[in-house]
C-alpha cells in the first residue's frame, strides 16, 4: 500500500490532501493558486507537501486532480478558435437555441453567445431521419472541403462535428470526423454523438462545442502535469476528477473535457456524502459558500443526486437561462451568487438586497483594504464580530473593521436609515434567506423531504451561516467537518474512477423484447466497458448501473427507473412497467394511467471500487502546532440584539468528546464556525463538530 | 399597527414571495398540461384574511399580472368567509371572474390558524383540456368552449366533491390528465397553506395583515416615486392589427398625472364572432405588465404594486368583452396590448420603451403517420424581439408570452414530418440604430405518406412590428408554398412530399439606422443578420467584394442620404 494524493485547484488556493491508504493518516496542504500557469502550483505544493510530510514519491501510488480550467476557459472564453460542420440547413441552431426568456419582466435581458460564431460553421450535405434511415448520403469530400477552408482560411484549432439525428445512427458523424481527422492529424475533432447522444440538437451540439472549444487547452495542460509529475519520479496513476463525482483516466479527460467543469464543488458535495455515510445520515444538505458563490447538493440514500443537464457560464446575474447549457452527467447542484464577496446595495425596490454581484478577490471586501469601497459580506460578517480581524486566514491578512464600518453606513446604513449593526445583520440574514431559498426551492422541484436530514458545511463562508440556515429549514443537525476549507481536495480520495453516458433511443416497452432491451444497452456498456479497462478495471471491480427515462407515450415528462443489478432482460422487462410506476407516483403522487408507456433515454453508469477512505478517515492532521490561546471578542446575536462577550476557541485543539457551548467562535485557519447564544455542539470520534437544534 | 423596519421588512417580504415560489414549483412538478412544464401558464399567489394579495410567484406569464385580487374578490362574494372552514377548496374556471378563457382553473384555499382565518392561498393553471370546441376559432359563443365552472366549493371540509370531479371527466378530452392537474392545484395550496402558517409561527406573527399593508404600502411607494419621474401628460396611440374577416383597431389613452396612471382603451373595436375576444381581466393584467416593465421590472407582484393604475375599457370593445362572446384565444388580440401601450409610451419613455415585438406563431398539425397512428401537435415558432435604446433585439425570442423551442429531433419522431432548414431570417430585424430581432425561416416536408392539415393562427402577417424613435419595421410573417402565398389565419392542405416555407416576421427597430455603428452592422454581416444589400438599403453601408464594409465609402454614402 502506499499513498494517494488529492490536488484540488481553487481560485485562490490549491490544495492537496494525503492520504496513507495503510495507517489512514490524512494531511492536507495549501498552496497559492497560479492563475498564469495553474500547473505549477500543483507540482510545487506536490513537492513541497511529500517533502513535509517525508513521503517519496516513489511510493505516491495515485494523484487525483480536480481542476477549474474548463469552467474558466468557458466563462472567459480562452479557449482554442473553434469551427463547426453541421447538417445543411441547421447552421443556426446555437443561436436560435431555446427560443425562451428567463426573465419575463426585464427586457434588457442578455443570453451568453454560443463558444462558435456563426462565421465559424459550415453545413454539409447529409441526413438522417429520425429512426436513423439515410435521406441524403453524407458529402464526405465536402465535409473535408469545408474543414480546410476553417483551418486554413480561418485558423481553427479545433472542430465540432454535429449532424441531427446522430443519436439514432452515428455512421455520419464518424465517416465525416475520420475523413477529416485524416486530412487534418493536428486537429481536435469531437462528434456529437460520442460527447453524448443525446436527443435535442441544440443541447447536444452546445455541449459538442464546448467539448471541442477547450480540447487543446485541456490536452496542453495535462501534457504538462504529466510531464512534470514523470520528471520528479511519479510512477502512479493520474486521473482527473469529473463533474459526475467519478474520476477518469487522462485519456478519456482529452477526449471528453466538457466532463471536468465544476469538478471541484462535486469532489465536495461526494465527501459531504461519505461524511454522512460515516455518521449513519443518509439524508443530507451539503452546503459550501465561498468568496463569490454559494453551492448545494441534495443527498439522498447516501449519494448525491446527479442529473444529466447543467448550464455554465450565466452572463446576467446568474440567472438560469442566460447560460451555455450542456448534457453532461453531473451531480446535481445549486448554485446561486452569495458569498463573501457579494456586494450588499439598495435595490429598485428601495430596499437591502446582496449579491449577485461580487467584489471578487481584487479590490475584495472593503475591509480587505485594497481599494474596495462596496459593503459585502464579509465587511458584515466582520461588523457583527463574526470575523475576527487579526485572525483571518490564520492571522495572515488583516482586516480593518472601520473601513467596514464606513462601506456599510455609505452602501446600506445612510440610504435605508439603520444603524450600521442592523444593517451588517440585515446583509448577513439576507444571504440565509437566499440559501435557505435555494434549498427549499430545489427540494420542492425534486420532491425531496430534508427535515430529517443533516447539513455539512463547508467552504470559507459556510460555517459562519449554517446554524441560522438550517433553523430556517428545521433541520435538526449540522456538521461543520473537519478540514473544511479543503473539503473538495479530501473528496478527490473518496471518488472512483467512473464512467457514465446515455443514449436518446425512443421505444414502446409494448413493441420492446428482450433482445431489444439488451441491445439497447448494449453500445453504452461497451463504451463503459472499454473505457474503465483501459484504466485496469473489469471483472468483479466494475460495478454496472443501468437506468432508463420512462414517460407515458405523449407526455413531455420523463421519470428515471433503475433496473435492479444483474436482472436477466426478460425479467427485466416484465419489471419495468411496475418500476415505471413506483418512480411516476414518487413524482407525481397520482394513480396509475392506463396509458402505454415508452423508454426515452438509455443510461449506464460504471465505476470502479470505492477508495476505502471511509473505513481509514480521521480527523485530518492540519500540522501540528500549538493551541491557540484566543482572547474573548464581541459579537452580535440578534436574539438578544447587542454584541456580547463570546469566547474563541481553537478548532484544531478541540478533541474528539470536546463540548462546545454556545455563543462561540470556532476559529481554524479558512473558516470560522459560529454557536449562537444556548447552541451546542460537541467533537466527534473523526473530528468533526456536530451541532443538535432542538426545535423551535 | 406593527412596524417593520426596512430590513425585517426586506426578509419577511422575499420570504412569502419564495413560499408561494416553492408553491410554483411543486404545482410544475405534479402537473400534466405542457402549458404548465414548459411555459409557466399559472400563477400561485398568498393573500391576507382580508383577501389582499400580498404575493405572487416570480415565475408567471404577464397574463396573471396582478388579476388574483378580482378572481378572489369574486369567490369572496359567493362563499363569503364566515362559510368558509378548514379543509374547503373554493374554485371557478369563469372567464370573467378567472383570467379570461375557460381553461384557466382557479383554485383557493383558506388558511386557518387553529379556527381563526389568516389568509388565503390561490393557485391557476391552463388545463389540458376543458371540453367543448376549445381553442377552435370557429366558435361564436362562449357555451361552445367547454365547461363552465361558477364559483363553486370543489371540496368542503376536507371532503372532495365528487359531482363535480365526475362533471368534468365526463366532459373532457383527457379526463386522466385534466383531474390530475385539478388534483396537483388542489395539493399545492396545502403546500402553500403549510408554508404560510410555519412562516407565521417562525416570526411570531399572529396575522398577516400588519405585515401585508407594510409590504403593500412599500410597493406602492416605490411605484409611486418611479411613476412620478415620468412626464406628465396624455399618451395615445392606435394600432391595426390581423382579425378574422377585417383589421381590428387598438386604441390606448395614457394620462400620467403625478404619481398615477391611468389607462383607457376608448375608441378600441367591437367584439368579434370568434375566439379572440378578451375579458376584461385579461386587459388590466397586460397593462399592469406593461407598466411593470417600464417601471420597476423586478418589483414582486402585489396590490401596492398596482394601486396606482387604473385601467378602464368600454363595455363593446373587444378588450372588455362581455358573455357570451366567445374567448378561448384571448391572448392573440390580447398580447397585442403590449405594443399598443409601449408605443403610446414611446414620447414620455423613450430610454425605457422597447419597440414593436413580433408575437409568436403557432399552428396545429393534424394527420396520420405511414402507420396510420393519429398525428395531433403543435408547433411554436418565435419571431424577432424588439429594440430598446441601447440594446438589440434578440433574434427569435418570443414576447410578451413565453414558449419553449420545439427541437427538430423531437418534431420529426413526433410527427414523421421533416424539417428541411431553420434559418436566420437575414434583413428581417428593423433597421435602427439598435436592429430588430430577426425572424426565422423554416420549411417542413410532409414526410408522413398522408395529407396533412395545418391550422395556421398567425399575426404580423398584415401589419409589421414597428420601429421606434425613427427605427425601421421589422419584416412580415409569410407563409409559403408552390404557387404562393398562404393566408396567415388559413388552412395549409399539404399532399404526401409537399413543402411549406415560413418566414416569422422581425422585431422593430430603435433609432435613426444611418446612425448605427459600423461596428454592428459589420457583425450583422458576418452573423446572417444583414445582407450587403440590406446593409446599402437599410443602413447606408458600402459593403466590398470580400463582405466588409468600406468606412469611407460609407461615410460619403450616410452623409448624401442624410442630406436628404
């Protein structure tokens, strides 16, 4: 046995978890981001961390990366210049796109512009009709001839191949990307069919494109790390961490790197779900606010919820609708603009309102003192005393409470005639109103009951606001973990490798046999097949998922079944209708229709063994160090509306069985957890801190 | 009277417009009506015990602006309060006392705290279906469009009518589809109902009214303020508009007089024997959107909202139709209040106003597959936005209702008909210095082996989307076969291998086009928006060899035509 390490790049930190798979000791490190060269970060504080921690390299068996170079290269648009061939007659598709307002009421509203202008594609003869059939043969000297004027006429670097009816039969796609593959070796060419193949043209061949736009960037980027991580002596596996909560080969990130966008905050929502499979809460909210945005996941049964759709780069406010969208898997989030950035004004209404609007890093916060002169968050959280000034960050960057004090008279105070205390409450209530809103909004889309359920919280922000959130939700527990502001670098250690596609392939259950059934399945569990046992695992070690979207026939609502494990397909198939219906009345609560049913989607999940974190987890080693001895501070509760005297205490000398009581601060070095006035909260055996609301 | 100050009144205030969102939402995921999924045809709002409405969810159609009050007001009157116990469900489907044609349900629950009266919850949704002809244009009375609910208790302490459940599934096309959706209105207001009374115990408020004044009180205020930086003064304006034998005329009266507003639609056309006759409701929620927008867009919908906007129209036009005029289609006469009131707006608003949108179309399919299964569909397809100052129009975006694109895949497994092309409709935006959305050509084949019958309801085929403050129109919506032009509000025929071309017609422009930056116009060019000779026509660009504008040559050409 040896070690495995978690890499974890973050806008302002990367960090890295350790983890010796034989004794289950955990360590973690920090590092400072390299936005110019993110890579380096990585390989420096891989150094620097083994060499801490006196662990050769040698021995280093896996490294998992999470890393937001995808997300970013969409939201700032650096990928490569990316050029398009498209069935004739369809070249507008991106921009006709959902022919949908997000807003009804604003009518400035702005939609983000698809990753390949309109000057960048091309139509090809060709088509199929939707059962797949040939209306037109494909123009493969045509396909090719369009391809040479985009590279050498207009400097393309990659190329989307997107035809309709791709989904159905793939024979198009694929002649044309070898046709052009061969005439062009240099390219990145990606078909919309094996990105996803998926039913809608405009939602397949948007995220065909963005699959295709940052293939060469991700490609130089993981040419580099590999090279780097070979040239100190690393003999282990590499793999990148998706936004699906499974981990790829560096390969398949090459071929599919739409798959790694928000990766991070899913290596976060899956350690917040091994989190509550260690403490026996299948049920949980997993909740992580940092500096700009604020995240959740629903976790039900002990895993995430996932979801096949996700929309990235929103332009206006971060609204959904004004996005690019794509089909991808992902587990499913929240994501809404609250965090410790978040500006706080007085909006139209003539009243508070904070965010979405961020002061980002740079200028930051007004108490940062860099020149930002707008009320956020943070200034609020320092005003009540919720921060304390000289140890942010671990006593690394110093807060100035009156140039806070002055951004909340100016921004919020002054305008709505409060005193800067009540405004500073006001900002920080607001923004547990926003998440807990999220929360509940989300839970009544899904149907999901969390009142019995835990909160894990997590991120710099998160813990300071979770206690509130979760009395506005009843929930009754809240688990502020240890390591929680490197949550997402110790989930990279929890993940499996994994693979999971879908196929759009409409089919009457009346008209299906089980050879059908089989065959249905049959092309995704190859794929999955082929793309787990190039990574070495097969046999007993794949674990095989297979699910379908059934609807009734007419109906525009698709419910999700799974076929129990190992079920023969004629059994199988006798057992679907009676599934169908258990999933349609957990959505819908309604008695059965005597209508025919049919299958939409096909979908298969693959994934290797769970990395046995669970078992070996304990509370993460942060470096030893001596206890901190803080002095008492005053902070603000609004129950007993004053600032009151409150002791801070040094989470990483809190021992497990150590009892906390409230009003507190729990000061570590990226976070500081708050216990209001009569709150409890106590250590457990790993090291978290777990808080009980009793009710009311 | 208890006070709140602005920050407890900013919590409390988002959290009822979030409970009775969470009521939207758990109404779109139990519900069959495609409406509903996908376009948000409903509205769930939370009123006080004295039935003011204190909040809306965020996510309705403009149609629903601001109409609960009355439709409460109405069932208030028929099932006064102290009738009212735990458990009763009140509901009508009443046109003139809902929100304008038969297909919208509206359903209300009374909220009690142990046996006290705190407030009342309302939900409205376009059911799938509702009997009779429909949305047939054919009809000439509203007792041919279905069934017609009064005011009625579809369950009275906690025990389901049964009579009347059984009254409609006898009645409707889809019985299934059309209790469930009644069933998921019905459950919804217990969600809201809950949410409303925890709400209560979590602020320890024992009623609602304080806070509901405060709010409305707040909303008014700032409507007052906004509507007060408006020019005094009297806006007008008349428009034309497709009808079923001959035009219709719109006409508006604005007067903004200090903080107030008031609407008066006098000298509007009479009533029409078809389906697109608008109650009243209909029009008081279109203007209260209109004045929304131009004032302050993000304000939640509530009483305060609105108190200063008046709205009256005469008894025979067809914006106050009266029963038995038929009104299943309300909305195609209707979203034209839109237009009609933005631009009799466009003198006092200029900054603010968005010119001439280009309304949806919508046409039905009706046939047989190879196979001989029944085709039954509808197909929607958006026109051009609107420009404002300062911002173009987006091409294809529906206004002032909303729809969902209906992909090409999806459309030709539905149908086995095929979609030959979607295409920007280059030179179909109006010209101005901010364009016009542009339209979309887009051609289907009859593929499915059998004559086809397209039922075409289509606007803006006679009259275009105007341009504003010297913006150009947008272009017409056409429909097109071998041999010619289709009448917009006609039947297509269309034989086994027959295509039929349409054009959505263009959003108006905003401003003078010769002043449009090069800039522009060149990515008009290179995005499909513009043609070179559109761009020479419209905007006075010489556009070389090689499709980029020549700046000097363009110049030259500007300043002649200024000249002129």
């Amino acid at each position: 046995m040896g070690y495995r390490l978690g890499v974890d790049i973050g806008g302002t930190f990367t960090d890295f978890a350790l983890i010796d798979d034989e004794s289950g000791r955990l360590t973690v490190y920090k590092q400072l981001t390299t936005p110019d060269d993110p890579a380096r970060a990585v390989l420096e504080g891989l150094q620097a961390m083994l060499a801490r921690d006196s662990v050769d390299i040698a021995r280093l068996t896996s490294v998992i990366h999470g890393t937001t170079l995808v997300t970013n290269a969409v939201i700032e648009r650096k990928g490569a210049p990316t050029g398009m061939l498209v069935s004739r007659g369809f070249r507008d598709v991106l921009d006709i796109a959902m022919e949908r307002r997000y807003d009804l009421f604003d009518l400035r509203l702005v939609f983000a512009e698809p990753v390949v202008p309109r000057a960048l594609r091309r139509e090809v003869s060709e088509r199929r009709a939707f059962d797949g059939t040939v209306m037109e043969l494909l123009d493969t000297e045509g396909a090719v001839a369009a391809a040479r004027d985009l590279v050498e006429n207009r400097g393309i670097e990659a190329l989307a191949i997107c035809f309709l009816h791709s989904y159905a039969d793939d024979s198009h796609e694929v002649a044309a990307r070898d046709a052009v593959r061969a005439a062009f070796p240099d390219l990145f060419v990606t078909a919309s069919s094996e990105v996803l193949p998926f039913m809608r043209e405009y939602e397949r061949w948007s995220t065909t494109t963005v699959n295709a736009y940052v293939q060469p960037l991700t490609n130089l980027y993981l040419s580099h790390l590999e090279a780097g991580l070979a040239g100190l002596g690393f003999q282990g596996s590499f793999l990148i961490m998706t936004s699906s909560g499974g981990t790829v080969t560096a390969d398949t990130a090459r071929r599919f790197p739409v798959r790694l966008i928000e990766s991070g905050p899913a290596a976060g929502a899956l350690m917040a779900a091994l989190l509550g499979e260690m403490l026996a809460e299948p049920e949980l909210l997993s909740f992580d606010m940092g500096g700009t945005t604020a995240k959740g996941a629903l976790i039900r049964d002990g895993a995430p919820l996932r979801k096949y759709e996700l929309e990235v780069a929103r332009v206006h406010d971060f609204k959904a609708g004004s996005g690019v969208p794509l089909r991808i898997p992902v587990i499913d989030m929240i994501e809404i603009g609250a965090g410790g950035g978040s500006i706080a004004h007085v909006d139209e209404r003539r009243l508070l309102a904070v965010g979405p609007r961020s002061a980002g890093a740079d200028p930051g916060p007004a108490c940062y003192g860099r020149g930002g002169a707008a009320a956020t968050l943070t200034d609020a959280n320092l005003a009540l005393g919720y921060l304390v000034p000289e140890q942010f960050l671990g006593g690394r960057m110093a807060l100035d409470p009156a140039a806070a004090e002055r951004a909340l008279d100016d921004g919020v105070g002054g305008p709505l005639e409060v005193a800067s205390t009540r405004a500073a409450w006001g900002i920080h209530e607001v923004i547990n109103e926003d998440v807990a809103r999220a929360f509940r909004e989300h839970a009544s889309e899904i149907g999901f009951d969390y009142r019995q359920s835990a909160m894990v919280a997590f991120g710099g922000s998160g813990p300071m606001h979770a206690l509130r959130i979760a009395r506005k939700l009843r929930i009754p527990k809240v688990v502020f973990p240890a390591g929680a502001g490197v949550m997402s670098a110790i989930g990279l250690l929890a993940t499996p490798l994994s693979f999971a596609s879908l196929r759009s392939a409409p089919a009457r259950l009346a008209r299906l046999d089980a050879n059908a059934l089989t065959a249905g399945f049959a092309p995704l569990l190859d794929q999955a097949r082929a793309q787990l046992g190039a990574a070495g695992i097969a046999g007993d070690a794949l674990v095989l998922t297979r699910r379908l979207d059934m609807r009734y026939v007419g109906q525009g609502y698709e419910v999700e079944v799974e076929l129990p494990e190992a079920l023969a397909a004629d059994a199988a198939l006798a057992r679907l209708p009676a599934l169908f219906q258990t999933a349609y009345e957990a959505v819908f609560a309604t008695s059965f229709l005597e209508n025919e049913i049919e299958i939409v989607n096909w979908k298969v999940e693959a994934r290797g063994p769970l990395p046995d974190l669970a078992r070996n987890y304990r509370q993460p080693d942060i470096g030893a160090r001596a206890a901190q001895d803080y002095p008492n501070t005053t902070v603000y509760f609004p129950e007993r509306d004053e600032h009151l005297a409150c002791p801070v205490l040094d989470r990483y000398a809190l021992a497990p069985g150590a009892e906390v009581e409230g009003p507190a601060l729990i000061q570590e070095d990226e976070s500081t957890s708050v216990l209001g006035p009569g709150e409890r909260a106590t250590v457990d055996a790993y090291g978290n801190l777990i808080a009980e609301l009793a009710e009311g | 009277m208890q006070r709140f100050d602005p920050i407890s009144l900013k919590i409390l205030w988002d959290r009822l417009v979030s409970i009775a969102d969470e009521v939207v939402l758990s109404l779109v995921r139990t519900s069959f009506s495609i409406n509903v999924r996908e376009g948000y045809d409903l509205s769930c709002i939370l009123f006080d015990h004295r039935g003011r409405m204190i909040a809306q969810g965020n996510y309705s159609v403009p149609s629903f602006t601001g109409t609960a009050p009355q439709t409460l007001a109405h069932m208030l009157r028929d099932c006064p309060p102290e009738t009212l116990s735990p458990g009763d469900i009140v509901m009508t489907n009443d046109p003139w006392m809902g929100t304008g044609h038969l297909f919208d349900i509206n359903v209300m629950r009374p909220v009690f705290r142990g046996d006290r009266l705190v407030g009342y919850t309302m939900s409205v949704t376009h059911l799938p279906d509702i009997g009779g002809a429909g949305m047939s244009s054919t009809c000439t009375e509203v007792y041919q469009e279905g069934l017609r609910f009064p005011v009625c208790k579809l369950a009275e302490k906690a025990r389901m009518n049964q009579m009347i459940l059984d009254l409609v599934r006898m009645n409707v096309r889809v019985p299934e589809q059309v209790i469930g959706d009644i069933m998921a209105n019905v459950s919804c207001n217990e969600v809201g109902g809950r949410a409303l009374l925890e709400f209560m115990d979590e602020y320890g408020l024992e009623e609602l009214s304080g806070l509901s004044d405060a709010i409305n009180d707040h909303a008014a205020a700032a409507m007052r303020e906004e509507i007060a930086t408006i020019p005094d003064g009297v806006y007008e304006n008349a428009i034309q508009i497709e009808g079923i034998e001959a035009p219709i005329e719109l006409a508006a009266r604005i007067e903004v007089r200090g903080p107030d507003i008031a609407i008066d639609f006098t000298g509007t056309g009479g009533p029409v024997r078809a389906s697109i006759n608008v109650p009243f409701c209909y029009t008081q929620a279109q203007s209260y959107y209109v004045v929304k927008c131009l004032t302050i867009p993000s304000l939640p919908n509530n009483e305060g909202a609105v108190r200063h906007i008046a709205v009256t129209a005469p008894e025979d036009c067809i914006l106050n139709a009266q029963p038995p005029w038929p009104t299943g289609g309300r909305h195609s006469v209707g979203h034209f209040i839109v237009p009609l009131l933005m631009g009799a707006m466009e003198q006092a608003l200029p900054e603010r106003v968005q010119a001439d949108v280009s309304m949806m179309n919508v046409f039905s399919v009706k046939g047989h597959h190879r196979d001989g299964e029944e085709i039954s569909s509808l197909f929607f397809l958006a026109g051009g936005f609107g420009a404002l100052s300062g911002i173009d129009g987006r091409a294809v975006t529906p206004a002032p209702s909303n729809m969902t694109v209906v992909p090409t895949e999806i459309w030709e497994n539905l149908t086995s008909m095929t979609v030959e092309k979607r295409e920007i409709l280059a030179d179909s935006g109006g010209p101005g210095t901010w364009r016009g959305g542009s339209g979309q050509e887009t051609v289907f084949r009859n593929d499915t082996g059998n004559l086809l019958d397209l039922a075409l309801m289509g606007q803006r085929t006679e009259f275009p989307a105007r341009g504003f403050a010297g913006g150009g129109d947008g272009a017409l919506r056409r429909y097109l076969r071998e041999g010619g032009e289709v009448d917009g509000k006609g039947r297509i025929l269309l034989a086994p291998g027959d295509s039929v071309v349409m054009h959505e017609a263009g959003g108006g422009g905003f401003g003078d086009p010769l002043q449009r930056d090069l800039v522009e116009v060149q990515r008009d060019l290179d995005d499909g928006h513009v043609t070179a000779a559109g761009a020479t026509r419209d905007y006075g660009c010489v556009v070389g060899a090689a499709g980029v504008i020549d700046a000097a040559a363009t110049h030259d050409l500007r300043a002649s035509r200024a000249g002129k």
